[in-house]
C-alpha cells in the first residue's frame, strides 16, 4: 500500500543511483548479509561495554565525591556535548560513509572511556572527569545520527522490523548482564573497571564496523550543495512531518520529567537503600522485559496503524519514577521495571519501523538527528534541576508529579491525528 497522503516524501527522494547499500545477500534473513553480520557484531559488542557505564559512572561518582551535584554536572556535560553537535552529526551521517563514521567515533569513545576509567581508578579530583564527559558526549552526538541511518544501508523490506528486532534483542539481553555485571564489579572492585570494559568493547566494535564497507557515495558535483544546506534541508523535512516532530516534543517533555530524574534521583537514593547491586538488578529487569519484547516482535506482524497503541504503552514507562518516589522496595521496582522494558522496547521498533518505512534513506540521519537533539535538549535540564527540586519539594514529590507529567504527555501525543493515521506497509518485499 503506498503511504499516505500527509506522509510522502515530497519529491525529497533521491534518484536510485544515489542509494547505498551494503554488499550481501537482498533476500532472506538480515543476518544472512555480511555487512549486516559485522554491524549486528560491532554494534552487540559496543553495548554490552555501554550497558554497564552508566552504573558504574554513577557509583564511581558517588564513591570518590558522595555527591549527587557532582553526577548531575558529569551526567549532564556528557548530554549537552551530545546535544550541541547531533546536527551536525546528521549532516556528516547522510554525507559520508556511514560505517566510515562508526568505525572513527567508536575508537575515538574507546580513548576517551579509558581515560574515565583511569580517573575513577586513581580516584582523582571529578572536575578533570567534565572534559572527557564532554569528549564523549561530542562523539555519541556523531554516533547517533548514523546508528539511525545505517540499518537502512544494510537490509530493506520486510527485512527492516527484524533487523530492529534482532538489534534490540542484542541490546536488551546487553541490558540484562550489563548493569549486573557493573553494579556486583563496582561493590567489589570499583566502578573504573567497568568502565574500562565500556572502552576495551568501544576498540573492539571499531574494528568491527570497519569490514561492513559500504561502497563509496558518488563524488560530489562541485556545485553540489554545502554542509549547511543538507542540514537545512534537513531540518524542513523535519518540522514539514508533524508526525514525527509531535512526537519529538513529546520525548522532549518525558525526557526532563521522567528519565533526568530518574537517572540521577535513583542511583542516589539506592546508594542509601538497595545499594549498586540492587539497583544494577533494577536496571536489568528492565533488561529483561525488553528482552521479552523484542523475541515477540521478531516473530509478530506489527499492526498496520501501530503508533498510538506504542505511546499508549510509553505510558506505563513512569511506573518505576513514580514508585522510587514511594519508597518501594527491590522486588516492587523490580516488576516495574520489568514492565516499563516490554513498554519502551515495543515503541521503539515500532518507531525504528516507521522512520524506515517513511523517511527517505538519504534523509534519514539528517531528520534522525533533530528527533534524537530537539528530544534530548530538555534531558540534562531534568538532570540538573532533579537534586534541586528534590531539595525544595522532596523526592516523593519530584518522582510523582514528573512521573504523571511524562505519562500524561505521552497520552496526548498518541490523539494526534498524524499518527492515528500512519500506517506500516506489510505487502512491501
């Protein structure tokens, strides 16, 4: 079925010769493609490494300085490097080699990890861990745009929702050993060797995403549009298609609401409560119901009109915000967690499938990037004003009202008639 009126491309398209695509089979499994196999690997590897940072970034933190001020500061030095260049990101995502850009910023984030993990391991003065946070967070903002692109290099079709599938399947069995795996490393032997795992994986993916090997894009015209132009015309393909920037604002509202309190209110608190093992449990029960998920999605159809049911069920992802706040113990935040996996996880295929589906290839780490920079810009806000409201209003109530907040956004987003209305092409080969 072709899409919609309200979603075609608007002549955006590129001519077919301006396509790329990876060398490997066309047909049959996407696991089947060599250059599919070697992206699947690097990409399983690099979060299995980045899985277990954020546990360990947070105790790590909290071990040498006892401070949740100082988190926020690092946490949110990394999001605002991120921000400030996922833009420009997209623009170099969409104009060279992908797997080219993978296999640089992975060795460049492997530097930068090991130097973290040297800083924790000989317990030096957080301060000289904001650089390296910001290092970081430029080369995630380069990362981003062409992890939104690249799926659609690799596979195409049908291909498209199992390849999200398979990846998230590798990432949320990543989420279950991960954040364990850190928190029982940074109760036994510190945080800095968790995050010296997180660089080795980084190195290792590199290598990884360099056998992809795209074929080389067609040499630009010398009168061929500047940087500047591919990201504006970017950005008017991004704010023409309120389906996508209506749910950007949603995830830019439920990011400072919901996920900025709850990655620095939750290890603070557990540091007094369940402890780094018991939060890292927490963590990988979320692990766990996007696991589940994303078995059942390799193996399901998705609906034709799949996006309000997948922000209906971002909904439930408050859950364990809102519980935190309560007092709730290891085992209730556990179940919770469990839940928001399964929720979070079914939206993000479905949103990966969609983007795919409607998106033009050539345009997809572009308009990638504002999705992902307009969606975060409110995430270290979240995280900085966290520790203070907790302060003023206190954390029962920071984590109730965020939380009803988040999903109450999340509720709106799924009445726009834009979204009701996309639909996903199960006929396409």
């Amino acid at each position: 079925m072709p899409k919609p009126e309200s979603f075609q491309d608007q002549g955006s398209e590129a001519p077919i010769s301006d396509a790329i695509t990876a060398p490997g089979p066309a047909s049959g499994g996407p696991l089947r493609s060599p250059a599919f196999r070697w992206f699947f690997i690097g990409r399983s590897i690099s979060m299995a490494g980045s899985l277990m940072s954020p546990v360990a970034l947070a105790f790590g933190v909290l071990e040498i300085t006892d401070s949740a001020a100082w988190l926020s500061a690092v946490t949110a030095t990394a999001m605002l490097a991120m921000a400030a260049t996922m833009l420009l990101g997209g623009g170099i995502a969409d104009r060279y080699r992908r797997d080219a850009v993978l296999s640089l910023t992975s060795l460049g984030a492997g530097l930068t990890q090991a130097g973290v993990a040297v800083l924790l391991l000989t317990h030096q003065h957080p301060v000289l861990l904001l650089p390296l946070a910001a290092s970081n967070g430029v080369l995630q903002g380069l990362t981003i745009p062409a992890l939104r692109g690249i799926v659609s290099n690799l596979v195409a079709g049908r291909g498209l929702q199992r390849a999200s599938s398979l990846l998230a399947s590798a990432r949320n069995t990543n989420r279950i050993i991960g954040p364990a795996t850190a928190g029982l490393l940074t109760a036994s032997i510190g945080g800095g060797w968790a995050i010296a795992a997180d660089a080795a994986s980084f190195l290792l993916a590199g290598a990884c995403f360099a056998r992809i090997s795209l074929p080389e894009r067609r040499p630009r015209a010398k009168d061929s549009p500047t940087m500047l132009a591919d990201m504006m015309e970017g950005w008017r393909y991004f704010k023409s298609q309120q389906w996508i920037w209506s749910v950007t604002v949603a995830f830019a509202i439920f990011n400072a609401t919901n996920r900025g309190a709850w990655q620095i209110l939750g290890p603070v608190i557990a540091n007094d409560t369940i402890g780094a093992a018991g939060w890292g449990l927490v963590l990988s029960a979320q692990g766990v119901g996007a696991l589940l998920a994303s078995v059942v999605l390799m193996k399901m159809t998705l609906m034709r009109r799949p996006m309000t049911p997948a922000l209906c069920s971002m909904a439930l992802a408050v859950l364990p915000l809102v519980l935190l706040g309560a007092g709730a113990n290891t085992f209730w935040l556990a179940g919770a967690a469990l839940l928001t996996g399964m929720s979070v996880e079914f939206f993000t295929v479905v949103w990966e499938t969609v983007n795919y589906t409607h998106i033009p290839e050539r345009l997809l780490s572009r308009v990638g990037a504002h999705d992902e920079f307009w969606g975060t810009l409110s995430f270290p806000l979240g995280q900085m004003s966290a520790p203070l409201l907790a302060a003023a209003f206190g954390t029962a109530a920071v984590a109730v009202t965020g939380g009803a907040v988040a999903a109450a956004v999340m509720l709106l987003a799924s009445l726009v008639p834009s979204l009701r209305r996309i639909e996903i092409n199960h006929d396409d080969a």
